[in-house]
C-alpha cells in the first residue's frame, strides 16, 4: 500500500517538476548552478583530476566541492575568485550543488579516491568515510598555512579521528523553530511560544485559512530530529550516547506517537502530502515559498536559505524553544560542516592555502560572512562583527541554540544507512508510520533494530 500511495505521490511530484522546468530558464557558466549539470561538471572534475594538476599556462590545478543554497553558491564563488586574484599561480576548479544525492555522490567519491581535493564535509563523514584516516589528509601537518590556533582545541578535537584532524569546523549548529510571521498573522494568532500554542495552532490554520495551510512542515529526517528534541526533552537523557541507544522501546513508541500526534492535529502535512508538492527540499517548495508552509524545524546555519526562498512581503523570524516540552532542556548542538583536504589531493599545500584564506584571512571572511554559520575562527568572528556581516537571523538562531541544548549528537545520528533519502532507516520508519504501514510499536521496533544495527549491537 504505502509503495502505491508513494508512487502516485511521485507521479504528481513529476508533473509538478516537468511544468516548471517548462517555464523556467537555464543559467550555466564554469561553476554550474543547475543540479543536474552540477553532477556533470562533478564528474568531469572527478575523471580528469589526475591529469589537471597542472593548467595548460603552468598553474597549479586543485579542485573544491560543496553543497548548499544559491546564497552560499554565490558567497563561496565570490570568495575563490579572489583567491586566485591574489594567488595567480592556483587556479581553482569548482563544483557544487544542492544537499539531495549529494552525500551518495561523495560516498562513491571517497570510496574511490576520486573526491575533490577541498571537500566541504559533514561531521559524521570523518567516522563514516575515514575513521581509519584513510579518506582525509592530516591538517595538523599543515599548520604552518592553516593557523589552527584561530580554533578552540575543544573544537578541533570534534574533528580528530585516527590520531588526525581530519577537517577544519567552520560553525556548530543545532535545530531551531523559524516561523513565516506574516502566515501566522493572517491567521490572527502570533507566533508559537509553546507546544500547547503550535497544537492550537493547526485547529487555526485549518479553521482560518484552509485544508493546505499548516504551521509547520518537517521532512522525514527532521521528523526523527524534532522527535529526539522532543525525548530529550521529556527524559532528560541523549539519543545515544557511548556506542548505546539510550532509549527503551516504550520510550521511543512515545516520542513515535508524539509525531504521529502533530500529522492528526494538523500542525504538520502528511509524509505524501510533502511528497507530492514536486519539490527536492523544503526551501525549493512553492508552499513553503508562499507561505502556505509557515514554520520550519531547522539548522541555525540554514537560515539565510531558507528566508531567502520567501516570496517578497513575508517576514521570517526566529522562534524559541518549548519549555513545556518537558522538564529537560532537549536538543543538540554539533559541528554544522567543515573543510577537509582529500588524503588523494596531490597539491595539499595550495589546498590548505584556500581554506586558510576562506577562514582565516580577512578578505576571505568578507565574502563567505555567515553563510555556513557563524564562524568557528577566531579571526572569522571577529571580522564578520567589526563589518556587520553576520547575518542578524543566523546569529540571533545560533546565539539561542548554543544558550539553549545540553546534549551534543553521536556522529552515527547521521549515518547514511540512517538518514539518506530513500532507503535510510528514518526514511522508512517515518513514512511508513505516516503512510499507516506502521503502527507505533512496528515502527519502535523497526527505528531500534535499524540504529542498534549501525552501532553493532
């Protein structure tokens, strides 16, 4: 049943998607925006890199990739431009895109030794693609252009694995609340402050503006993320916490049905009804462009994506965590990303020069600002302060989160056999208690065995 139901979901999805593209335009130059011509140019870079360490004009060839928003696509273009203004004997080959398939992509990549010299990388990436060290080189061998004591040792730490720093930590990050003001106040009610006022605010919604209004929308991965805040919340207790879930099965049936309770009270769209909007994330979703969509569960770090997707005239705004979620104060913070050089990377040195510049080096910081958090580096902060160049949502959502979690999240939370889009265990676990193939003990059971599995217990 749920694969019938997903599958005309996804027909729907598909119309949706051919009729935009109908309508839409092409942009394309030497850093492609396009998805799809992304994965090309990823490709490309990725089978002639060994033969592209040097240019034809005698420069020193390095490659760098990352994920992200248009916002951050833009910032980080501008900020390697200038790199090789002042560093004219490195030239900088560039690809990018936005977050889905992106991580399958780089699984293959590092498998293969065929990643981009510079990664942007997700934390979790250190364990599960080089805890042996193998996939990334070791930063600590180039601190003489890296200046490492720009960074917190504590931090650094996050990031060390196999006796090697691994990455560079641009940011920490956690979930927070972001709300579209201007839907809630065509509701006539503000904001929510609280779990009993986002509850009553479904019944509104539905009341006041219709069926397809909803004052949040969470996906399948932030269903599993905003139930974890929830348990935290309730029991005090982290997700998972040395190599052993933490939770019983009781336990998680109640954060399950805590869940399911938002989808049977209107505050949240149904798994099917998010799929059949067409669209690839949340801040690609008309609804959530329009406003139909009034609130998100997000990473502080995302917030500039996520507001720059409004349509003009609607106000987004931070909101505050839930005290009466429960005794505890739930939620986690944790690296947000960081920059690593792949261990395959035959010029390291000019590597490690573009990320100092990127992080460490003033003109670098005024171009990258906050686009992926506020920053870790010391430097970073401060230039981005003397220069009003963080940006006011970020920090306000960053400066709550840090002030606000108490547990920090094991780097397995985001294993892939976990969290990717179609076939991780929160995908399926979530769907089906949302499509009704799971009842809540199933989907307890299924959530447990598939989590205990990529702990190897």
């Amino acid at each position: 049943m749920k694969k019938t139901k997903k599958f005309v979901a996804f027909l729907m999805a598909s119309t949706m998607v051919f009729s935009m593209a109908a309508c839409g335009t092409s942009k394309s130059d030497s850093a492609t925006t396009d998805a799809t011509a992304n994965d090309s140019a990823t490709e490309t870079t990725d089978a002639t890199k060994d033969a592209a360490e040097t240019s034809a004009d005698g420069k020193t060839v390095i490659t760098f990739s990352w994920w992200g928003g248009d916002s951050r696509h833009e910032a980080t273009i501008a900020a390697v431009d200038k790199f090789m203004e002042l560093n004219p004997d490195i030239e900088v080959q560039t690809s990018f895109g936005a977050w889905d398939g992106w991580e399958e992509k780089m699984a293959t990549s590092f498998a293969t030794s065929t990643a981009s010299d510079v990664t942007q990388i997700n934390w979790n990436w250190i364990t599960s693609f080089s805890s042996d060290g193998s996939a990334f080189a070791d930063l600590n061998q180039y601190s003489s252009i890296i200046d490492l004591t720009q960074f917190d040792q504590s931090k650094l730490d996050l990031c060390t694995v196999a006796d090697k720093l691994q990455a560079i930590p641009v940011s920490m990050t956690g979930r927070i609340f972001y709300w579209n003001k201007t839907t809630f106040e065509k509701a006539g009610i503000s904001v929510p402050t609280s779990l009993e006022e986002l509850k009553k605010a479904g019944e509104t919604f539905k009341t006041v503006l219709g069926d397809e209004y909803y004052p949040l929308v969470v996906g399948e991965y932030d269903r599993m993320v905003l139930m974890v805040y929830y348990l935290e919340s309730v029991y005090g207790k982290p997700w998972v916490e040395n190599g052993e879930l933490q939770y019983t099965a009781e336990e998680v049936q109640t954060g399950l049905e805590f869940i399911q309770s938002l989808e049977d009270d209107h505050v949240i769209p149904s798994v099917e009804t998010v799929t059949g909007d067409g669209a690839d994330s949340i801040d690609k979703n008309p609804k959530w462009m329009g406003g139909v969509y009034a609130g998100i569960f997000e990473w502080d770090s995302s917030a500039t994506k996520m507001q720059s997707a409004l349509t003009e005239g609607q106000e987004f705004v931070v909101g505050d965590y839930f005290k009466d979620m429960g005794d505890y104060q739930g939620g986690f913070s944790k690296v947000s990303l960081g920059f690593a050089i792949s261990e395959s990377a035959k010029n390291k040195e000019a590597c490690a020069k573009l990320i100092n510049f990127l992080l460490n080096e003033e003109e670098g910081i005024k171009l990258m600002a906050s686009e992926r958090g506020i920053p870790l580096s010391k430097t970073g902060l401060q230039v981005c302060t003397d220069n009003n160049l963080l940006n006011a949502t970020v920090a306000e959502a960053n400066s709550k989160v840090l002030a606000w979690t108490q547990f920090s999240l094991d780097p397995t939370f985001e294993d892939a056999k976990l969290k990717n889009n179609p076939d991780g265990i929160y995908y399926d676990v979530m769907q089906g208690l949302s499509y009704g193939d799971y009842d809540l003990a199933a989907a307890a059971t299924a959530l447990i065995e598939g989590v205990n599995g990529v702990l190897g217990n």
